[in-house]
C-alpha cells in the first residue's frame, strides 16, 4: 500500500508548508464483487475520505466521511453491450467538498457500452 503525503510548497500561499487544500491524508475503498456466469456482476464498494484541509487562510479542516455505492454490471450478446447501473452514497452521508460546498446525496448513473 503506498504512503502518499501531500505538501504545500508555494511560498505565496497562506498555507505554505502545510497540506495542499481539499487533498486528505488518508484515503482508502473496501469492496466485495460478485461475479455470475449469465455475465452480470455486482459490486459494494465503502470508501472513506480522510480529514482534509478546506481553507489556506484560516486552516479550517473538513471533517472526514465514509459513503457506500454499489454497481450492477450486464454484459449481454458475448459482452459486445454493457448495460452498467450504478449507486453513491446509498446511505446519504452528509460531507462537505469545500467549507460551505455540500457533497452529492444519494446518487444513480446508468451507462450503456457498446463495443464494435
């Protein structure tokens, strides 16, 4: 697993020296997916998002988070289609992307491939 630290090395900045804004110290996905022979897979993904620092002037900090999503993939007619549907923060889990910018809520994307 590899250690990632992020620094602000712009002296002109008023967080000079300190972590890079919006960019959290740890990160990190657990997930389980299941897979059919029928071609359709299901994933379950929990994905946690580090304290993080939202603001170089004042050092406010944004408060870590935790969301869960889940996606179900079919690939019919020997996998030429892709039929995806996907899920975020199925638990609606408040977070914040900036100070005073609200994260999404429950969210659903659907996607159709198609390979030629």
């Amino acid at each position: 697993m590899p250690i990632l630290i992020s620094k602000n090395l712009d002296p002109l900045t008023g967080g000079y020296g300190g972590s890079l804004i919006f960019v959290p110290d740890q990160t990190g996905q657990i997930a389980v997916t299941w897979v059919n022979p029928a071609d359709i897979k299901l994933t379950i993904a929990a994905n946690y998002v580090g304290e993080r620092v939202g603001d170089d002037d004042t050092g406010e900090k944004l408060d870590d988070y935790w969301t869960l999503d889940a996606s179900l993939v079919w690939e019919p007619f020997d996998k030429s289609a892709e039929l995806e549907l996907s899920a975020y923060n199925l638990l609606d889990e408040d977070f914040e992307l900036a100070p005073g910018v609200k994260g999404w809520g429950p969210t659903v994307k659907g996607m159709l491939s198609v390979r030629f």
